[in-house]
C-alpha cells in the first residue's frame, strides 16, 4: 500500500493571505495584464497562450521575481502545450460533465494544478495533467477547499462587471502558490 505524504500545515487561508499580499503589492500590472488577457481572448486563437502567459506572470510573482505586463505575452512561446492544456482539460470536463455533472467537476478538482505543474517543471501536457492528478489525490481535502473557494470568488467576479480583474489575478495567484508549496513537498 502506497503511504500518503500529507502537506505540512498548509491551509486555504495562508494561501489566501499570501495570494493577497502579493496581489495588493502588484496591483496594478495584475490588473492592467488580466485587461489584456480579457482583451485579447476576444480573439479565440489567443485564449490559451495569453491565459497561460498570465499564470507564467503570476509564477514569477510567487518566487518573488520581477515581472511585467509584457510577460502575458510570453505563453505564445508555448501556444500549442496551451493549447493543448485547455482543449484536453475541457473535453475531460465537457465528457464529465455529460457523465452526469459530479465526475465533470470531479475532473476540474482534479486537473487544477495542471498549467501550474506544467509552468514550475516545464512538463509536457499528459505529465502535467498526470502531475496535477496526483497531487490533487494526495491533498484531497485542500484541494476541494482551494478549488471551491477559487471558483467562488471567480463566480462573485463574473457577476459584477470588470471585478473578474481583480478576483482572476487573485486567484491565479492563489492556485500557483498552493501548486508551489504542494509540488515542493
């Protein structure tokens, strides 16, 4: 029987805190990049290269290293592992979803970690997919906690017109950190 590592005393509300700290310290740049990333998915071929440049910029924020606009830009360098993320991810969804609902949500929980994983290990899709599977399995609990409190201050984000430019740097801030210290461990 495999043993599980369990996480050292990391919570959803460290993560929070800290998503926060680095979100109100860059302000600014989160806002004007999430602006351009919304602006440009308009755009459906550049939906995932600018959405996976924005969690390259929150990486580098995450390791305290500086970052700019600009590094929204930088996920054309990897336009079809993007791509490839996000269609595969969401035909796995799209399949759960159809499989009755719960194993299409499932399936997110799961692959949250995905785009981080590939971003910190520089991995290919099925690794990163594979990565993310098994961390989420290993820290169940937090990642259903993370994952639900994600998508709900997305969801309050969606529903008040331009706020998802804030709550999205937020909480792509707050998934790159979990995947950060849950990766280390």
């Amino acid at each position: 029987m495999a043993k599980v590592e369990k996480i050292k005393d990391l919570k959803v509300e460290t993560v929070i805190t800290d998503a926060f700290n680095i979100f109100k310290n860059n302000f600014v740049m989160l806002v004007i990049s999430a602006l351009i990333v919304a602006l440009g998915s308009i755009f459906i071929i550049t939906i995932a290269p600018l959405s996976y440049g924005f969690f390259m910029l929150c990486h580098k924020l995450v390791k305290k290293e500086k970052a700019e606009v600009k590094d929204v830009f930088e996920g054309f360098n990897y336009f079809f592992r993007s791509w490839s993320i996000f269609l595969l991810t969401f035909i796995l969804v799209v399949i759960g979803v159809i499989a009755f609902i719960i194993p299409g949500i499932v399936v997110a929980f799961l692959l949250i970690y995905t785009i981080p994983i590939s971003i910190i290990k520089n991995m290919g899709v099925t690794d990163s997919m594979s990565a993310s599977y098994n961390i989420a399995k290993n820290n169940l609990l937090f990642t259903v906690i993370l994952t639900l409190v994600t998508f709900g201050i997305n969801a309050v984000g969606g529903f008040i017109p331009f706020f998802n430019l804030i709550t999205t740097p937020l909480t792509v801030i707050m998934i790159m950190i979990a995947t950060k210290e849950l990766e280390d461990k």
